[in-house]
C-alpha cells in the first residue's frame, strides 16, 4: 500500500533499504504519487514538519530542538533541583532563597 502511494518502506529511509523489519522507515518515491500530490498542494496547506518536508529541504521534528525543561537548584544551598520550563522564578520552601537556573538534561 506505501508503494502504492509513493512512499516506499526502507529500513534505513534511503533507497535499497530492506522494506520490512522491526524498526521502519520510509523514503519518497522520485515521480511517485505522494511527491506529485505533495508538490501540487497550495503551500499555505503543507506541513512542514511531515515526512514531506524533505521534498522542500525542510526541516523536521528530528532535528535537534531547542530545551524545554531547564534544572533549577536551590541557591541557599539546600542541595534541592527542580524542572521546569526556562524563565521560572522558584522560591525555596526551606530557606526561602530562590532557585538558580543551572544548564544540565
Ligand atoms: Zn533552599
């Protein structure tokens, strides 16, 4: 049914990959009805971040994104870390210092 549509299944997203397996991917066929379809679409209905992005030399979701959770630690030294999104203003509940915001996963 992928192929019908110009999506072929590909353990490695390129062209020769194995088309079964466990862990799949596709890559679009050259002509094929889903890179035909997809440049036909008006561009004010693409989404980018689908598997047609790379027709466009868009970028997708698998790219590295920007953080969005950030550690924070207790500046009074209460050896206590919270996460949380970037900007926060966090009040330690012991000793009333606020928390820091520290670069770590
Ligand atoms: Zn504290």
């Amino acid at each position: 049914m992928m192929c019908d549509v110009g999506l072929i299944p590909s353990d490695t997203g390129e062209e020769g990959g194995k088309q079964t397996g466990q862990r799949m991917t596709h890559y679009i066929e050259k002509g094929g009805r889903f890179e035909t379809a997809f440049k036909a679409m008006p561009e004010t209905i693409r989404l980018p971040w689908t598997s047609g992005g790379a027709l466009l030399g868009i970028k997708g979701p698998k790219e590295p994104k920007a953080k969005n959770k950030i550690k924070y630690t207790c500046a009074g030294g209460c050896d206590v870390n919270v996460w949380g999104k970037p900007g926060l203003r966090i009040a330690c509940g012991e000793c009333e210092e606020l928390f820091e915001e520290i670069e770590a996963d």
